[in-house]
C-alpha cells in the first residue's frame, strides 16, 4: 500500500467513525477564533471556551479588545498558561485587525501570518473553518497520528509535516481529515497513555499498531 493509498484509506475509515467533527474551540466570529486559537497554546479547548467567556464578556468586540491594555486582558487570560505573552499578542493583533484591516480578518495566508501571534497552524485553521478553503491543521494530534500511522516518516516539524500531507491529502479533504485526527487522537490513539489500538479502526493498515499491541 502506497501512503497515497493509505491516506485516502484513513480519510474514509475516519469519516465512518467521526461523521460529525468539526473545531472544538467555540466561537461565532472569526476574530474570536483567532483569540481562542492563541490562547490554545499549551492550553486545553475545553479550558479556553471557558476563559473567552470572561474575556468576551468584558471586551465583546474587535475595538474594545485593542483598546483594552495588555495586562487587562493577562488578567483574564492567566488561567490558559503563557498570560503575558499570550496578552500581548492578543492586544497587537486586535489593534492590527482594527487599524489595518476594517476590523475583519484577512482571508489569505499571507496576510493572517503578518498577524502578531498567527502562524501556520493558526492561519490555517482560519482559512479552513471560517472561509472554507484548502487547510491542514498540524497541530500535536495530527503529528503524532500521521507519524504513527505511517503517512510521514518520523518527521515532526510542523511545516514539513503539513508539506508533506498535501502531497496525499484531496484539498477537499484537508480541513475535516485534521479535526477527525484530533477526535481520533483524544478517543483512541492517545498520548499519555498506550494507544487503544485493538479499538483502532485503522489497526490493520497503521504502521505503528503492532509495536503497541505486542
């Protein structure tokens, strides 16, 4: 089996098992989205959702947010780990998004990397749940997984990672493949502990599952 064969295997089998999948960071905007993600840094989803709610509480737009100061919203924020310079980026991106782009976030990579804290992963997440197109999220779950799994060949660089997964993954496929990684990573093919491989259903064609299963 090629890894083209494999990786378009694993899309199907994965969309059988998760139908329903989608970002676990909550948000109805797209500005909060790039907060959340920011803030994910090091940090659970199910912890940010919770602290946004203070924040957005205090702060509910773009505006208010970049004419908050840096330690009004460390305040906030301190309970997601990082507080100082997950603030500060916060604090520049939203004034950059007021002062240089109406308020709204760009819909390029280009331009959501000029964004103060926005790297790929980020960006890509933007561009893949908020303006639907081509993205592949390389966050730690789809790298564990693809190393495992046997898309990649122990690499683990996420940019590399991402390159080389375009090579297999349909751009149609990208956006979902990576959350139903994630949904696969936190059920079954876990980090802190031994893999649940013998409920894998991907046991037969991972790479990894007999090392774990012995």
């Amino acid at each position: 089996m090629t890894k083209k064969q494999r990786a378009l295997e694993v899309i199907e089998r994965l969309k059988k098992e998760y139908p329903k999948t989608n970002c676990t960071l909550d948000y109805d905007q797209a500005w909060k989205l790039l907060v959340s993600v920011r803030l994910a840094a090091q940090c659970t989803d199910a912890r940010v959702n919770v602290v946004v709610e203070d924040l957005y509480q205090k702060f509910p737009t773009v505006n208010a947010l970049a004419d908050a100061s840096a330690d009004e919203i460390e305040e906030i924020v301190r309970p997601c780990g990082l507080g100082k310079s997950k603030a500060k980026d916060i604090h520049a991106c939203m004034n950059m998004l007021r002062d240089e782009f109406d308020g709204k976030v760009p819909d390029s990579m280009e331009k959501l990397l000029s964004l103060p804290g926005v790297g790929r992963k980020s960006a890509n997440l933007i561009l893949g749940d908020v303006f639907g197109k081509p993205a592949i999220v390389t966050d730690t779950h789809c790298i564990r997984l693809v190393n495992r799994i046997g898309l990649v060949d122990n690499i683990k660089e996420p940019g590399k990672v991402e390159k080389e997964l375009w090579k297999l993954i349909p751009q149609e496929e990208g956006n979902d493949f990576c959350h139903r990684l994630v949904d696969h990573g936190r059920a079954v093919c876990t980090a802190r502990t031994t893999p649940y491989c013998e409920k894998c259903c991907l046991k037969d064609i991972c790479k990894s599952a007999k090392t774990y299963m012995k």
